[in-house]
C-alpha cells in the first residue's frame, strides 16, 4: 500500500534515473539529469534581462540584469552614440550602474508627462521630482518623513497634484505653495451630545434667571462666530467610517474630486495555512485568502463639488442591463438563487478626462463580470450615459480589457471627443473607437487574433502595439494609424517581442526569446513611415542588435529540441495547438504536459514560464518519449470563445481536449494507448486527477501536482467566473470537482504539494487522501513539501519532485 507520506527530503535512489534506457541514447553533447536541470537557474542557465526603461533622453537603456551570478539583479546600462553622416545606432557595452547613480536615476517613465511631452514627473523612496526631458535637469519638489506618490499635472500644468496618506495635495511649481485638496480621515465623526428634553428646559430657564450667564454666552458665541469667519478656507472633512478609499482624483479645473469607497463585508472567515518549519520552532498561522462564494465588499462612487463644498453619491441605479439576471440563474435548475429582479453590485473605475477638461468617461464593472459598460459622466448633474456595454453570459476578460480595480486600456484621441478602447465584442481582443458626444462606434482592428499591448504614439496620431496575428503562438509589435487602416510590422525576429519603446519613440528595446532560447535584450530602430514596405506592409529597418548574452557554457553544450508546433483536432471541430517533442528513437511511451493557470499559453514559439518543464521534455524525449504539450480549451490567446469554453464545467471540454490529443497521439505517432502518462501543477493538478478519476482507460499514470481538488475550496475572483458562486450554482461545482469522482482512481496516481501554499492550499491533498483512504485505493502516494508555497523554490524541492515525477513515469509506463 503506497499511500503513506513520502517527506521531500526523504532519499530516492537516482543513480538509475540519471541513465538513458536502451535505445534511446541522445545525440547530444551533455547528458541530462534531473539534478542538473532543477538546480538554481541563475547558476545553471544564466539570468536573462528583465525590466528595460529608458532615460528620458532616449540615449540610455536601463535593465536588470545578473550575468555575474549574485544573490540577486543589478542594474545595467547601454548607452548610443550615433557617429557622424552615419544612421547606424552603436551601442556601449552593458555597464554595471554605481549605488550613487542608481539612488539618483529617475524613476522610469510613466503617464507623468505634461501635455507636450517636455516636462515629466516622477517619486522616488516617497519625495516627489520634476524632471526636465530635453535637458534632464531635476527639482526636488518634497523632502520630508511622509511618503508621497501618484503625481499628475494639474489642468493649467501650473500645480503637480499627488497623493499623501489618504489625501490629495497641490504644489504650485512657480511659488511652492502647498495646498491640501481633501481631508479625508478615518473613523466616524463625533456628533455633538444632544440634550434631553429636560436638560434643554433647565439650560434656558438658567439662561432666563442670570443674566450673568446670558451675557457670557453671548460674547463666548460671538468669539466662535468671529473666529469661524476668519478661519482659512479648507478642505470639507470626509469621514470614511469603516470604509476604504480608492482612487480619489481631481478634475483639470480643479472643481471636482471624485473617489471610491468600499465596505468590507461582515463574516467572510480568512483561511488560515499552518506553517510547520519556523524560526520560532511552534507552529504558525499564514493568513490566506476566503474562498469562493464568500461575501464580497460593496462600491460606492462619490463627488466632491469643491465650490459648493458638498459631496454626492453617484447614482448607478440605471445603468442599462444593471438588473439583468445572470443566463444561467434561468437555466439552472438546480440553482437556489434568488430570482427576484435587483439590481446587481458594480465598481465604478475612473474618471479619465481629456486633454481640454470638458469631457469625462468612467468604466463600470459588475460584480459578477459579466458585463462591462464604458459610460459618459456629467460631474455636475450626476448623470451617466453608456457608450459602450460588453456583456458575457460566462465572463468579461482578454488582453487590455480591465477588470473590477481597472478600468481597461484606453484614452482620449486628439480631437478630445474620441476615446479608444479594447473590447471582445466579435470574439477576441480589438481596438474600437467612440464619439462621446455623438456616441458613433468603430472597429480599427479585426481578425482572429488578439491586440496584447497597446501605446498611443505621443502626438496621438497612431498606435504602436503587440499582436499574435502571424501566428497565435508568435508575438510582433505594429504601428498603425489611430483612423485603423494597414498595420506595419516592426519587428521580425520569429518568437516573442516585447517592445519597450523610448520616450522620443525612435527605438525599441526589445526582449526576444525564441523556442529553444532564454530571453535576450535587442534594439531596434522605429523605421519612418516612408520605408515600409508596400507589399510585406513590414517596415524596412536593419536588423536588431543584440545587448546581452546571458547563456551559461554548460546550458549551450546540451542541444535543445525545438518542439514541433502542431494543431489537433478535437471532437467539437476546434483546432488545439500544442508542441511535440520527438524522440530520435520512439519507445511507445508518452507523456501529455498541462499547463497551469487555466487561461494561460504554452504552445508557441518563445522560451517557456515552464523551463523546468521544457527541459525535463528533452530529458524525456532523451529516454524515448514522445511528449505533448496542447493549449487545451481556456487557454489564453485564442479568443473570447476559447477562453470561456469552459464555463460551468472545468473539466469538460479542457479534459475533452487532453482525451483527443492522447488519441491523436496513438494515430498519427505510433504510441502505444496502454503507455501513456499524464502530469502537470495547480490548473494543471486539477486536470490530471479529472483524467486519471474520470477517464481512468486513458491514462495509465499521472502526477498531480499543488492541485485543486474541490473548487468551493478556491478563490473567489478565479473561480467565480467560471463557475458562478457554489450557493448559487452547485451543480456546477459538484460536476468540476476531483474529489466527488475519486472512486474512478485505476492507475497509478502521484500527488505533490507544498505545505505553506497559499494559493491553492494543502488542505485540498489532505481533503482528497481522506477520501482515497476511505474507498481504499492503494495505487497513489503523496509527496510533500513543508518549505514550499505554490512555486516552488528550493531547488532540492524541484529535484525530489520531478524525480518522483519521473520513477513514476519509469516504473508504470
């Protein structure tokens, strides 16, 4: 019986493990261990640059970058030179930044700028600076114990508006004077005591009797008046009582501060995640997170009118659809909601304002994320009017569209009437464009393919921005003009760019990193819009220079496979995409790999989140498996349809999908259906015990790793997407949920957790070996790890793991 606690460090004999199995010996230089693989990466691989941002003069790049193999990243520089009647762009070597440079390197640009891109704000360690761009000449704005943060221009860019504490102050740039805009404070106001009936008669039969008394009152109230009415003017005191603020703003004219307040619920129970290994030597509490369905915290949007002193409720009562009930609350017959019409919870995120101040939108999100509107706001009558509204029977979600605390990527246009924002109103992530005064609609990008990052160009006349249109799995940067129309492509290495444009936007810095390659730091030229090409529609430019070399000589001796990229049918007519890793020598074995995360995308042409994961495939294919690696339905980068296939039932069409690409295997790769094994971590966790219970002749052995076994268990803004609230959709949690089918259990099964995981907790393994036990299953075991949260970080953790990973595979396929 194999179902007793197998400790992370208790000793598995590896010496076996680490030898290749007749027939199936690499072609490759360096063999593969698994220790050799799961050691720290910094040392084995090498660091890869993370972080670009440039100076504000577009003539330094700036990285976090670790080639020296320190505890951890340094900051690094490339500085360009241009050399005479030449436009080729020469860069430095990467140098290390000095401590003293680094303390006084303005912070990275963000949206801080006034309106002609001359002047930029910034914080650094809680002080507030203002920055010249063309001169790099900085003022220090504040200097003192509290910290200060989120500076914007006012309206006229004669102030800077920013945040200390809970309020909102101004410092005018030509006289320093500082003003505080807001006087927010906690708690409840303390109301002056309210006499009694009979104390009230006494107090004026008293004042009648002494006219001492009335005479002294008379001039105590006459001080207060003349002290009242020269009192300096300040901000109206707002009590939060037991609330929370979000996001106060001020208007550009400086009338109107708007802000969010939101309540937390009353009986939403915290779990709490024992922690065994401690300094202290006792056990000790992690606060966690509720789980899903627990009650969740009310919005409420306000507006300060500064002139009239006076703050208003934003009424959302009706907002077109706010009462709409849920589809499925009408389809469900087994579900126990209340039914009546009311008016469901929203957030209202915002305002964004243009240029000119006239003209104010706010984004409102329900509850429940099944509906998005973008609407008009009029600060002086309270009034809403929709512009756009994005509903889903399953959820709202795709690249840029927001969520409850963000409004979503979008701005006003030059014209100050127009905004542009992203919707998956046809199927996938688009850029759309609105009139808020007229309210006319446009669609300035189309296809089957996502926009993934967007940046409007300075002068507001095009956009720059990253889509996955050659190829789902490949992701280029564009420029296209704001009107929509041809899109240029400026890049074109075969991978994944991640473009971090300079301020003055004549360069990229680009992170690339191609199937078999680590992410390395490039920099391109934004070619003018007269070298495009007319055909390709690819902008003519010369290649990008690579900064870094980050590799390792060790990682570079092994040849590393580069997976095949393929596309499976599956049975409903859809197309899965998914990476094959052949083996010179095919056994008949083969493993299937699940992705974690649900949404997220593994089957492309860049270096995998999953390294590990990669280079134990190589490991595999090394010893004659064939291992498949699919974007099973609720991946991301397919669309709205994909991503929401899944609704109501996980574990339905994504396990569908790992059951049709175990059947391709057998007929198009020659893999024997009695030898296959399947694995994969948290998402990943989850569908591999839904095989292994729910399709037991499939898979003949599999590693469930940090899993999900019961989704009540999980957390709300996840879960509840996908499958509503478990008081009010029960049947969609009972059908998505291992534990209810682990009577199912044939093969071999091997689960792995970490005990002070706070994402996806262990009590779910511990939930799920009771239930084993009781139905007497004797063919699983369990591996735990007392040091590790979710991700894992011990390298010695990923060794055992992945050993056992492997004796599994070795030992039952």
């Amino acid at each position: 019986m194999r179902h007793l606690f197998s400790w992370s460090f208790a000793l598995i004999a590896t010496s076996a493990l680490a030898q290749s199995s007749p027939g199936t010996t690499s072609t490759n230089t360096s063999a593969l261990t698994v220790e050799m693989i799961m050691q720290d990466p910094k040392d084995w691989i090498g660091t890869s640059p993370t972080n670009p941002f440039w100076s504000d003069d577009s003539q330094t790049l700036y990285f976090n970058w670790n080639p020296e193999k320190t505890k951890s990243d340094s900051l690094y520089k490339v500085t360009f030179t241009r050399p005479a009647r030449s436009n080729a762009l020469v860069p430095s070597k990467p140098v290390k930044v000095s401590p003293a440079e680094r303390s006084a390197l303005p912070t990275a640009p963000i949206e801080a700028y006034n309106r002609t891109r001359t002047q930029r704000l910034f914080d650094r360690q809680g002080d507030l600076f203002w920055i010249d761009v063309k001169t790099g000449r900085i003022r220090q704005l504040t200097n003192t114990v509290e910290t200060e943060s989120d500076p914007v221009f006012s309206g006229d860019e004669q102030r800077v508006i920013f945040r200390r504490s809970e309020n909102l102050f101004s410092i005018n740039l030509s006289t320093g004077e500082l003003n505080q805009l807001t006087d927010f404070r906690s708690g409840t106001k303390k109301a002056e005591p309210k006499l009694t009936d009979e104390e009230k008669f006494l107090k004026q039969d008293q004042l009648k009797l002494s006219s001492i008394l009335k005479e002294r009152k008379e001039k105590k109230d006459e001080g207060e008046r003349i002290t009242k009415a020269n009192k300096p003017k300040r901000a109206k005191e707002i009590y939060l009582d037991d609330k929370r603020l979000f996001n106060p703003q001020v208007s550009p004219d400086g009338r109107f501060i708007t802000y969010r307040l939101a309540k937390n619920p009353t009986g939403a129970k915290t779990a709490q995640v024992p922690n065994y290994v401690t300094e202290s030597g006792y056990t000790e509490d992690i606060p966690a997170r509720t789980k899903v369905g627990a009650p969740l915290a009310t919005h409420e949007f306000f507006i300060y009118d500064v002139a009239k002193d006076t703050v208003r409720l934003v009424p959302v009562k009706d907002i077109p659809g706010i009462s709409d009930k849920p589809a499925y609350l009408t389809t469900s017959a087994t579900s126990k909601a209340d039914t009546s019409k009311k008016m469901r919870s929203v957030v209202v995120n915002g305002p964004m304002w243009s240029d000119d101040g006239k003209l104010c939108v706010v984004v409102v999100r329900s509850l429940d994320n099944k509906d998005r509107w973008i609407m008009r706001f009029d600060p002086e009558t309270l009034k809403l009017s929709i512009l756009d509204r994005q509903h889903d029977d399953a959820w709202i979600g795709g690249p840029n569209i927001g969520g409850l605390n963000a409004p979503g990527t979008m701005n006003f246009l030059a014209d100050n009437q127009t905004i542009w924002f992203q919707s998956e109103a046809d199927g996938y992530s688009h850029i759309y464009t609105v009139n808020v005064l007229t309210g006319e609609k446009k669609q300035l990008t189309k296809g089957k393919f996502e926009v993934q990052q967007v940046v409007l160009s300075k002068d507001k006349t095009h956009f720059f921005m990253q889509t996955n249109e050659v190829h789902p799995g490949e992701q280029h940067y564009y420029r296209m003009s704001v009107n929509g129309g041809e899109r240029v492509r400026l890049t074109t290495m075969t991978g994944a760019n991640e473009v971090t444009l300079s301020p003055d936007e004549t360069r990229m810095a680009i992170r690339y990193s191609a199937s078999t390659q680590p992410w390395e730091l490039y920099v391109g030229v934004v070619s003018p819009q007269s070298t495009v090409n007319s055909k390709s529609k690819t902008a003519v430019a010369s290649a990008p220079i690579k900064l870094t070399e980050s590799l390792t000589d060790a990682f570079k001796k092994y040849s590393w496979r580069e997976p095949t990229l393929v596309t499976i049918p599956s049975r409903d007519g859809q197309q899965i995409y998914a990476r094959l890793y052949k083996p010179q020598r095919p056994s008949g074995k083969s493993v299937v790999f699940v992705h974690g995360a649900g949404y997220l995308q593994n089957a492309h042409k860049w270096w995998s989140q999953y390294f590990r994961e990669y280079m134990f495939h190589n490991l595999l294919a090394d010893k004659g498996y064939t291992v498949l690696d699919i974007d099973y339905r609720a991946s991301s980068g397919y669309g709205r349809d994909w991503r929401t296939g899944i609704y109501r039932f996980m574990g339905g069409k994504d396990l569908e999908d790992h059951i049709d690409a175990a059947k391709w295997l057998v007929q198009t790769q020659g893999v024997d259906a009695n030898r296959i094994g399947i694995y994969g971590g948290s998402y990943g966790g989850f569908i591999t015990l839904m095989a292994m219970f729910t399709t037991p002749d499939v898979f003949k052995a599999g590693a469930a790793l940090r899993p999900v076994t019961d989704w009540a268990a999980y957390n709300h803004p996840y879960t509840a997407n996908i499958l509503n609230e478990p008081q009010n959709d029960s049947l969609s949690y009972r059908r998505s949920s291992p534990i209810y089918f682990a009577e199912g259990l044939k093969g071999h099964l091997l689960i792995c957790h970490g005990m002070v995981d706070v994402n996806v907790h262990y009590q779910d393994t511990v939930r799920l070996l009771q239930r084993l036990i009781e139905l007497r299953k004797e063919n699983w075991e369990v591996a735990s790890y007392p040091v590790e949260d979710h991700g894992f970080v011990e390298p010695t953790s990923w060794m055992d793991e992945y050993k056992r990973i492997l004796k599994l595979f070795e030992e039952r396929l």
